[in-house]
C-alpha cells in the first residue's frame, strides 16, 4: 500500500504555481531531527516559563494600574488566560519563522506548504468542520460528561464567553496548526513518514487540550478524534490551509452555539 494517503482521495487544495522556464523551484527544507529537538525543547521550556512570565508581569503592574484580581484567583480569570496564551504564542511564532525564514532559507508559507487553495474547496472545508462541529454537539448530548471540567470555570460571565470565544476563533486555529500540522507534522513526516505524522500530530493535540477537559473524558476522547481528522487532512491534501480551515469552521460553530446559549440564559 502507498506511503502517500493523498493518492487515495481527490485532491482538494490547487497545486503550488509551476515555477517559468529557466526558475529554479525553492528546494524544500532540510528537516533535520536536531532541529526538531530543539523545536520540541523551546516549545516545551517556554510552555512553563510563559504563566511565570505573566504572574511576574500582573504582581508589577497591578499596584501601577490599581488591578483588583487576587493573584489566587488569576488561574480561574479568562483575560489571564488569554494573556498567558498570547505570552506563549508570540515567542513561539518568532522561533517558527526563524527556523524557516533564516535557518532553512524558505519562503514563510512555502515552508509551511500553505499551497493555494479555490473558493470552492475552502467552502467545503469550512462545511466540513461545520459537520465536525455538530458531530461533536451531539455526542456530548447523547453521552454528557459526569463532571464539570477546568475549562468550565473560565466561562464565569457573559465577557469571559466572548474573550475566549474570539480568542478560540481568530487566533487558535491558526497557532495550533502551525505548531502540529505545519511544524511538527512536516519533521515527522521527513524523518519517520507520512502515517506517523498524522498519528503522532493528532495524538499530541488530544494531548495538550487534556488539562482542559480533565475529569469530563468524553470531552477529551472527542478532542482526540477532531485531531484526527485535523491531521488526516493535512497529509491527505500535502497542505495546512485545509486543517486551518477546519480549525477555524469547527472553533466558530462551537463558540456561536455556546453564545447562542449565553443570549438566551440572560447570563
């Protein structure tokens, strides 16, 4: 059987543009298990220093701007944990286009294989997260969770709602398919193949919503089967835009029912 999933199904985002007679196409990069290492430690050492970073950042500022949150009471604040998020991700997509730009000499998009993609098959790939999403809905209502879990205790006020649900919108999708569809799956891809990259990158995103949904497992086995899916799409058509897509369609539909239920609580 081949090693290449994209043969199976038709291809759903357009070839990259044929280089002109006489250009040279950009070589791909080199991925090179050293650097992947060294990805891996960067990502993982700035995951544990970035809350630090912030609980120094707010006990400096709060005498300054007169903030009256309890450093106690920080880790159940939404705005905390959009700033903790964002403290992460912006170094992390510095060191990104760093590894691709100026280490592997590559175009930014080039290097994440963005590849082109029409009207009509980014319409089908925002219908089909909108079918993720529903899939997802249902099964929670046919089999609920017993417990309430740490993501829950964010969603305190109808303002936390609506921070974190843009925050899942605009800058999720994109951020976490950078880091496992765009960056991890093409080392694991090059140094191991192409069916390692799609389990390895879903079972690593199930892996990391886990602490948000600890104790409510339906929540999480569901998380890991989106990461499939997410993951299936990124080595079936060679190309992140498909999975970022996705992303997106599947956060936005879960975040407009969710402000659906807000509206109508009065909450």
């Amino acid at each position: 059987m081949s090693d290449r999933l994209e043969d199976d199904i038709p291809q759903l985002v357009a070839l990259p543009e044929v280089p002109r007679q006489g250009a040279e196409a950009p070589a791909p990069p080199r991925w090179r298990l050293a650097d992947l290492l060294f990805f891996l430690a960067f990502a993982s050492v700035w995951l544990l220093l970035a809350p630090l970073v912030s609980y120094m950042g707010y006990a400096a500022l709060r005498p300054i701007m007169g903030w009256q949150v309890r450093t106690a009471a920080l880790p159940e604040n939404a705005f905390f944990a959009v700033v903790i998020q964002t403290i992460y991700y912006v170094p992390l997509l510095a060191y990104v286009y760093f590894l691709i730009v100026v280490h592997y000499q590559q175009s930014f998009w080039a290097g994440l294989k963005w590849g082109g993609l029409s009207l009509t098959r980014a319409a089908r790939c925002f219908m089909g997260g909108i079918a993720l999403a529903l899939f997802t809905l249902v099964t929670l209502v046919l089999l609920p969770d017993q417990q309430s879990f740490p993501l829950e205790q964010l969603l305190t006020s109808r303002s936390a709602v609506y921070l974190l649900g843009g925050f899942a919108v605009l800058i999720a999708p994109f951020m976490e398919e950078l880091i496992f569809r765009g960056v991890l799956f093409a080392f694991f891809e090059h140094l191991v193949g192409l069916r390692f990259a799609v389990l390895s990158t879903a079972l690593l995103f199930g892996g990391l919503h886990v602490p948000e949904y600890w104790g409510a497992w339906h929540h999480a086995a569901l998380i890991l089967l989106v990461g499939v899916v997410f993951s299936l799409a990124r080595g079936l058509t060679g190309s992140l835009a498909p999975s970022v897509i996705l992303h997106f369609a599947y956060n936005t539909t879960l975040m407009t029912g969710l402000f659906i239920g807000i509206g109508k609580s009065g909450s």
